[in-house]
C-alpha cells in the first residue's frame, strides 16, 4: 500500500473568498450612513485587490476629506495623481 501524502489545506474552507462586489456594497453602505472611518477601511481592502480602481481611489480621498483627515487626504491626491500624470505621460509617449 502506497503511502498518503500530506492533504493540502483548502484555502476556500480556512478564509472565504470576498468578492470584489461585495466591498463596493460595503463601501456604499458605510458612505451612505456617513460611517467615513468604515469607508476608508473598506478603500484599503479594495485597494489591495483592484490598486488602479479610481473609484475607490475617489472614494477614499472623500472619505479621508470627510473623517477630517485632511492631511491623509492631501497625501493621497498627491500620491494618486503622480501615478495618474506619469500613466498619462506614459501612454502619451507610447502614442505617438
């Protein structure tokens, strides 16, 4: 008789699987109740899954502007259109 190898662990069976809808249900949830704090933790979650989503991008500089993070928010203007003007430039060298 051959041996048993290790079973894998199933990883659906340890962590279930979010979709990405889900957190732009969530997202909108918190918004709508103007839970801001809540919102910008569901931003860095979608974030992590989606990172050029610019709706969520959006959101979260609304959201941080709204918590009274005014500070975080400028951060993340400028961090955001940086990429977004050296993904234009990119795309504007590559057209022509």
């Amino acid at each position: 008789m051959a041996p048993k190898g290790k079973e894998k662990p199933n990883p659906s069976a340890s962590q279930p699987v979010i979709a990405i809808e889900d957190f732009f249900i969530a997202l909108n949830r918190h918004i709508d109740r103007s839970e801001f704090d809540q919102a910008i933790k569901v931003t860095y979650q979608v974030l992590a899954i989606a990172p050029g989503d610019e709706d969520v991008i959006r959101c979260k500089i609304v959201a941080l502007g709204k918590d009274d993070k005014i500070d975080e928010a400028l951060l993340a203007i400028n961090e955001y259109s940086r990429k977004f003007l050296n993904d234009f430039s990119l795309f504007n060298v590559n057209k022509a």
